[in-house]
C-alpha cells in the first residue's frame, strides 16, 4: 500500500471514529474526478470527504521514507559507534545511501562529527562527497550513551523552531491563505460536485506547513481559536490532523466553533 493510501485510511479510521459515521472508499474502480469517500450517518444522512495535505511535497518525500522505521534506524554496518544523522527536510531520500561510507571515514580519521570530517575535506585529504553532503545541510555526530549496543544509525529530519506561543491567533489567517491554493481550490470543487450539505476536507499538516507557533499548537495541544470559523466552499467541517497524538485533530466547524478531538486516546494498545 502507498503512503497515500496509508493516509487516507487513518483519515477514513479518524473520521468514523470522531463522527460515529461509516466511510465508504468512492475514488476506486477508474472513477475520475471523485470525492475520497462518502459518510454515511446512521439516521440515513450522507456526506462526501476529501483528504489532501498541506505544506512541501519536497518534505513529504523524505518524512515518508524516514516514517519506515527500518529506514530511520538501521543496522550500522561497518561501524563501532551510533551514529545520529540529521538530514533537510527537502533532503532527496536516494541521497541518503552516500552518507553511510562518509561514516565510516569518520571513525576510520577518529573524529566524532561529519563536520570535522569536513574541516579535513577542505584541506583536500577526503572525498568531494564529503563537502556536497555537508553543502546539503545535513549534519552527523555519534550518539551519547550508547557504548556497549550494537551500532546503529540513526536518521531525523531537521526540526523547525521559533516562538511557541499564539498560534492559535495565527491559525485562522494561515489556514485561509492555504485555501486559496490552487490545489486546494480544487479539492473545495471536487467536494460541490454532489448534492449534499455536508462536506469535509481532511488535512495531514507537514511541519513546514505553517508558522511554528501554529504547527506548535497543532502538534503538542494548545488553546483554540476564539473567532467563528468561516469556510470557503460550502464545507462543513476541515480536519487538521499532524499525525501526533498530543495533538489530536482540530476541526474547523462552520458558522460554530473550534474543536479538537483525541479519537484513539482511550484506545487499548
């Protein structure tokens, strides 16, 4: 199964799960230009979901990879220590196989850091790969507290950072100005098609997606909103999930309020 797919299932999972509704798969079978899926509600009502994503499909590339947890830790063939790599968040995910060698010249030279390998790089003793893989943004360092474990690496996207505080002032203004996108105009389209008042987009939010104090709020849990939500579109609701269960999901109800939902919380593991 894609990512794509493993997206919209945890989307149609939430989605039954907050709602209390039936999700019905529709984009199948060669239908074109469809909605994702159709809600039925068990007193008879029905309404059509879209889901999509916000923020750089450069960023989506190498978060999918590194989702895979035998992508992100793995086995450090060839080395005596753990090694931490953190790479760009644009990073091209074929790139990541150069990195590994560049390791072990570093234990090989004795230092600690891809970036002291660098220093040596630029005096002309070790590869060009070395300087490109720097020049790309990513760094490496060995990790604290692992001596005696069997190596490893271990891969991160780079963070993002800033003020942590008012995203929910901020969210409002940022989420419209994504809605004017072409992509997402086409999703509102998609979800007018049919015949039915009730209509949902459901959004992943990628990390670069937003300010930091919104993706803050939207991942860790924070106060919502105060103003009425006014969606374009004719939608019912908009979804806003980060994939992180601190955060939950927020909707956006319209005409109605801000809510944030915790539908796998109370969920045996």
């Amino acid at each position: 199964m894609t990512r794509e797919r493993d997206d919209e299932q945890a989307a149609f999972a939430i989605v039954e799960r907050v709602l209390g509704v039936r999700v019905e798969p529709y984009d199948l079978g060669g239908r074109q230009n469809v909605v994702d899926g159709l809600l039925h509600y068990p007193d008879g009502r029905t309404g059509v979901l879209e889901i999509s994503s916000l923020g750089p499909q450069t960023e989506a590339a190498i978060t999918a990879v590194l989702a895979n947890k035998e992508k992100s830790r793995r086995a450090g063939e060839g080395l005596r220590n753990t090694w931490i790599v953190t790479v760009p968040r644009d990073y091209p995910p074929k790139n990541l196989k150069r990195i590994d060698p560049l390791l072990r010249i570093c234990e090989e030279r004795g230092v600690t850091s891809l970036e002291q390998l660098y220093g040596l790089s630029l005096l002309g003793e070790e590869p060009a790969e070395v300087t490109d893989t720097i020049d790309a943004g990513v760094s490496a360092d060995i990790a604290r507290g692992t001596a005696g474990r069997p190596p490893e690496i271990w891969t991160i996207v780079d963070g993002v950072g800033g003020a942590a505080h008012g995203g929910e002032q901020l969210l409002p203004g940022e989420l419209a100005r994504h809605l004017t996108s072409v992509t997402m105009q086409a999703k509102l389209a998609k979800l007018g098609k049919d015949n039915v008042d009730d209509r949902h987009l459901f959004l992943w939010v990628r990390l670069s997606a937003f300010s930091y104090a919104v993706i803050d709020n939207l991942y860790f849990g924070g106060p919502l909103p105060s103003a009425t939500p006014d969606l374009p579109g004719g939608l019912t609701q908009l979804w806003l999930a980060s994939g992180y269960s601190t955060g939950g999901v927020i909707r956006a109800i319209n005409g109605d309020h801000w809510t944030r939902d915790h539908p796998f919380a109370n969920s045996p593991k």
